[in-house]
C-alpha cells in the first residue's frame, strides 16, 4: 500500500513510517509548509492540518491510506474540517483512513478495566475528542474503512511521557510521580504499536475502534522508580504535588498525569492477531532504552 502518514516525524510517526516500510509498504510523509525542505528518506507532500484544500490535495488516488497521528487543534471545529478535507477523497472506495486518539477519553475506570465497548469520560485535555472518533468512524457509512485507534501511554526508544519521569528524577536527585503514587496508567511500547496501526489499516474491518495496550495498569510508583534507575537516582518516590505540576507543565497535562486508569487491549489480539513481543515499561525504564 502507498501511505499517507501526517505526523511522521514525531516519536510515534518516525517508528511507524521505518516499521511500515520494513513491510514493504510506501510511506508519503505530509509535512507542513515551514518543514518542507527538512531531511526525510520518503516521499513527501506538503500540508497543514489547518488548511482543508491542502489536505484534500494530498490525498490523491494513488493513496490507499491515511494515517493520521497529527495533535489536535484544541479547536473542534477545525479538527473537524480536517478529518473531513482528508476522507473527502476516500469517499466510495473503501479505502482505509486511521485516526489516533488516545486513552484518556475513556476518564478514571476505577477498579474497571476498560475496554471498546466503555463508555467515555473524557477529561478537559481531550473533551472533545469522542466526537471526533464518532465523526470518523460515520465515514464508513460512506465507503471509507475508517478506524480509530486509542493508543495507552507509549514507551520505548527512549522517548515519550517515560522520557520526562527520568528527566524529572534527574532534576530532583529522586524518583517522582504526579499528584498520587496508586495512579496506574495504561502502557505500549512504540513499536508494539507500530505494528498494532499496520494491522489495523491492512486488515481492520470499517467502523472499528481499537485499544492499543499491553499492560493495562502499571503502577506509576513501579515506573518512578525505574525512571530513578535510569537517572541514576535512588530512595523512595517523592510526591509531586499536582499545584505545583500544574504551575511547571499547564493544568491540563498534569491532570491527565494524575489519571488513574486500567484499560484492556485485549481486542486486537483476538480479533486481528497482534502479537506484541518488546520488553514492558518497568523494564524498559530501569535497565532499556531509557538508561
């Protein structure tokens, strides 16, 4: 398949276009006009998730899917309008259109693990973001494969929130956790996940919603003190008070920090096959990619 990926350049895009490839498949990087003389390995086409005419551009008919890992606007109206612009030429053909959403719609499960068929509670830094899934998947009522998936909180290759628990650690000479040491978050490694999305847009069916997790809950005290670890710091998990997140990294962020969460991923493997095999968080954050 001929793909276009729109955030191919960020943590996840970059492991999923190499991940893509390796399956034979041809990556089409979108990239914003400000970006458009960076260094990329593949073809590239320029585009702005705030510009519909030139979504619509780039999705020309030798695309057989779309990708869309873009962050939101914050705007509904203009996430809206780009979902739109870039399913317009998917209309009638059948073709697969994939959206990343993520877990935090689904709010604090409590002692419930969560899964597709859970109802969302969506906190502030994704509110309207449910809507969005349900206007993408109404897109295969019009001959569009459309798919959402709703990615945990990824690690691996060094990067992403794990990345700022070890830069925190580091800069507080202790392992730290947001607001609540019994939060448990939902955790993938990236490329776990990057073999989740080819899945997915190879062989999910029209309409479908998918949770991409492997462990379910980790506890954010067993990740602090991994992140320690690789700091090279020790001694028991400090607090960090959410005001004082707040204040550091913008309310919105640090709450859903705080998010206590058990999500099951359990679907796409039984439904589609995925079989993740890279290392869990802990691990990964003590003695992996993150030392």
């Amino acid at each position: 398949m001929r793909v276009l990926l729109i955030g191919g350049s960020g943590y996840l895009g970059t492991v999923l276009a190499e991940h893509l490839s390796t399956l034979g498949h041809e990556v089409v990087v979108l990239t914003r006009p400000a970006k458009a003389n960076t260094e990329t390995p593949y073809e590239r086409r320029v585009g702005d998730l705030t510009d519909p005419a030139s979504l619509t551009a780039a999705v020309t008919p030798d695309i057989d899917a779309v990708i869309n890992l873009g962050q939101p606007s914050g705007d509904e109206a203009v996430d809206r309008a780009a979902i739109d612009a870039l399913t317009a030429p998917l209309r009638g053909t059948d073709r697969a259109f994939l959206y990343t959403s993520g877990v935090w719609v689904l709010g604090a499960t409590g002692d419930t693990t969560a899964d597709e068929a859970t109802p969302t509670n969506p906190i502030p830094i994704v509110g309207y973001r449910p809507a969005i899934e349900s206007h993408v998947l109404a897109t295969a009522q019009d001959g569009v494969r459309a798919t959402v998936v709703r990615p945990g909180v990824v690690h691996g290759r060094g990067g992403g929130i794990p990345a700022m628990l070890v830069d925190l650690a580091r800069r507080q000479g202790a392992p730290v956790a947001v607001a609540d040491l019994s939060v448990r978050w939902p955790m993938i490694h990236v490329d776990d996940l990057a073999t989740l999305f080819a899945m997915v847009v190879e062989n999910a069916p029209a309409g479908t919603l998918w949770h991409g997790v492997t462990q379910p809950a980790v506890s954010v005290r067993d990740l602090s003190v991994a992140a320690g670890q690789a700091a090279g710091v020790s001694g028991e998990p400090q607090v960090w008070p959410l005001e004082d997140a707040r204040a550091e990294l913008g309310a919105l962020f640090a709450d859903a920090l705080a998010l206590d969460q058990s999500v099951s991923g359990d679907a796409v493997r039984d439904r589609l096959g995925w079989q993740p095999s890279n290392t869990d968080a802990v691990a990964d954050l003590a003695a992996g990619s993150y030392r």
